[in-house]
C-alpha cells in the first residue's frame, strides 16, 4: 500500500510536534551509542528429544517446561532437569485436544493458554501442565473480537492483547492497510481500546469468489519487509519496537508515552542465498525465525497454497529486524533479534530496556534462538543440519 494509506493512523509532521509539545511525551534525537556486547554462557544441559520446530517455552513454577511444536502437533511437558518429556493431551477436536498447537501465553501466576489455531479457540493449562478449560477464539469470555487474531499477551490486570485486522473490504475486493491496531481488551467487561498503531510488511492479496462472495484468500508477506514489532509486561505497559527510525517506545496503562533514541546501524545486503532461503521456507522447508538468510518467521501464504512467492519487488536492503523478532524477559528488558547477512550462523540480539535505551548486546551460538525465559535461565533452541530443533537451558 502506498505510504498515504496510513494517513487514518498518522498525523502530520507540524502536527505531530504539536502533540508531543503538549503531552509532555520524552523524545531523544541522537543515535544510541553501540552498548556492550556479550555472549551468551553455554548451554548447561539439553534435551535430548528433537523437535521440528519449537514455538515457544513456558517454564512453571516447579521448573518443568511446557513446549509447543505446531510441525508435530503436540504440546510436551518436560522435566525440570531436561532429562525426558511426554506428551500433555492429545490432537483433537474435543475436550483437553488440540489441532494445531500455537504459542504458550503466561495467564496469571502459573497458568497458561496455548493457542490453538486449528480448532480455533484456546486451551488452558492449570499449574501443574494439565490441560483444562477451553475458551472460544470468537467468544466474549476470551475477551477479543470475533474473527480477529488470537491474542498475544495478558497482563496481570486481565487484559488481553491482540493485533487488529488490517484487511477491509473496498468494492467487493480485500485490501490490506500498511498498519493496523494494538487492542486491549477487559475480559471481565469486554471493553476494548486501541493502544497504538503498529506498521505492518508490504503484502499482496489475492481472492476467488463464487456467485459474488469470496470463497479463499491468499496473503503473500515480502519475508523482508520492513515491520514493527511489540511486547507486553504484566504490569500492562506496551514495548514497541519500530522499524522506521530503529528504536523501542514505551505505552504506560494510563496512555503516556516514551519514545526511545533511535539505534543507528547498517543496513544489510538481500544475497541470491537469502531469495532462495525465503523460497524454500514458502514451499515448505524450515520455517523457524531467524534473523540471518532464513525471513524471520513470518507466513507466507494463508489458505491452500504453498507456491514459493515469486516477489518482483525484492528489497535491496534488510530492515534492522523481522517479524515476532521481539522477546519480553522476566525483568522487562526486550531481547530483538537483529537481522544479519545469510552466510552468519550467529545470532545478535539487542537488549532495551524500560526506558528504551539499548543497554547491551548478546551473541548466541551459531544456530540458535531463544525461545523463552525463567527468571534466573535463557531457552534456546539449536537447530542441527537436519533441520531438527533442540531445547537448551
């Protein structure tokens, strides 16, 4: 979409400065220096069971893991010392089941939901990693929109946070905004607000209808565009990273506002490895995040078809991150995995903090990402040469 599509969500330059002037919002200008940079300590143990690809990691209070892989479509819950895992429900439809097993959301002290796309609804897991209760994706108790995306986060008020749709019909055709809402919704009173605007990759959409109505859509996501970001603390203030102007602001529950300094950094060249990487992920190869030759995660397609893309506007450049790049930490720091060139298998994540100042850098071992935090341990999963995921802590 061209850039004036976002104009419902913008203001101008002129007026831009008059609101922050009046609100009183904290605004830097310069660069943030280059932090310190460190390297994350090697692993203390893994688990020995290979996954096909690990979403994401909710350590409970006793220190055993719940896991998710959408690829296998299973949910496991492993022991505190990584030394076995086993299954927690089953693939289903009916009580305690579960499709296709999404990501694992913190609710409360020690329960969690897992997002559970196929069967369109979430499942809650109680504290000791039994699944339970099931709760409607298009339901008032779940506290979101009828046919929006799952939420995201919960903070410990009760609010549930999800990304608003940014498709509308215009003339009987799908169009697509380059942005799109942050809502906030009381599940207790079903009140939502919008907190802010977030900017959303270039995408292309394609439709088939019959006797005037749209049967099957088809959304294709450049894997390089250029997108923010977000995280949620429990205490209910918004981090959003920005891709334009690299940096992280900062939402408070009462609305104001701190806009972090930018981070200066150099953009990295789009190789021939980094297009055929992003056409095998499209046809069904690897499709974990990462921020090196691979796309970052993003979906490539919704609906039946798993064509590669065959994008004609390639970026020359990537944007500083990727899709979901954002990770919150228990001390309400933000880890965003930077991109990197496709022939880096090390990962680099910078590391903000509450005031949206880059308080350091952390390297990984070569082919890892972190897939979750306790408070006092890092989650990473290892990916081998066979395109197998490993949990290690």
């Amino acid at each position: 979409m061209p850039r004036h599509s976002r104009r419902f969500a913008t203001a101008p330059r002129s007026l831009c400065v008059a609101v922050v002037l009046a609100t009183g919002i904290s605004t830097r200008s310069a660069a943030q220096p280059a932090p310190p940079r460190r390297t994350l300590p090697k692993a203390s143990v893994e688990l020995s069971q290979p996954f096909t690809q690990i979403t994401n990691v909710r350590e409970l209070s006793d220190g055993r893991v719940l896991i998710s892989d959408p690829r296998e479509r299973v949910v496991q819950l492993v022991a505190a010392n990584l030394a076995s895992a086993q299954q927690v429900g089953r693939t289903g439809a009916g009580p305690g089941e579960y499709a296709l097993p999404g990501r694992l959301i913190a609710v409360g002290a020690d329960s969690t939901w897992l997002l559970d796309g196929g069967n369109r609804r979430v499942l809650t897991f109680s504290p000791d990693g039994k699944p339970g209760a099931q709760l409607a994706a298009a339901g008032g108790s779940g506290g979101w929109d009828p046919g929006s995306n799952f939420p995201r986060y919960v903070d410990a008020r009760g609010f549930a946070y999800f990304a608003g749709s940014a498709l509308t019909e215009r003339n009987g055709a799908i169009v697509s905004s380059d942005s799109a809402p942050i809502v906030r919704a009381n599940r207790r009173t079903g009140v939502k607000d919008t907190v802010a605007f977030v900017q959303l990759a270039k995408s292309a959409i394609s439709t088939t209808s019959s006797k005037g109505a749209i049967t099957s859509m088809n959304i294709t996501i450049n894997p390089w565009g250029a997108e923010d970001d977000w995280v949620v603390t429990p205490d209910g203030r918004v981090g959003i990273v920005r891709n334009d102007g690299y940096r992280i602001d900062w939402i408070a529950p009462n609305g104001s506002r701190r806009v972090g300094a930018r981070v200066a950094y150099s953009p990295v060249p789009i190789s021939q490895g980094d297009r055929d990487a992003a056409s095998q992920r499209a046809s069904g190869g690897s499709s974990a995040p990462s921020g090196g030759g691979g796309g970052g995660g993003v979906s490539f397609s919704v609906g039946a078809s798993r064509t590669p893309p065959n994008f004609d506007n390639w970026p020359k450049l990537k944007p500083p991150f990727l899709a979901r790049a954002a990770v919150l930490a228990p001390n309400g720091r933000v880890w965003v995995l930077r991109t990197r060139s496709a022939a880096d298998s090390v990962p680099v994540y910078d590391v903000f903090d509450d005031t949206g100042a880059r308080a350091e850098q952390i390297a990984l071992a070569p082919n890892t990402r972190v897939v979750g935090f306790s408070a006092r341990s890092v989650y990473v999963a290892r990916r081998d040469s066979d395109d197998l995921e490993y949990l290690q802590r």
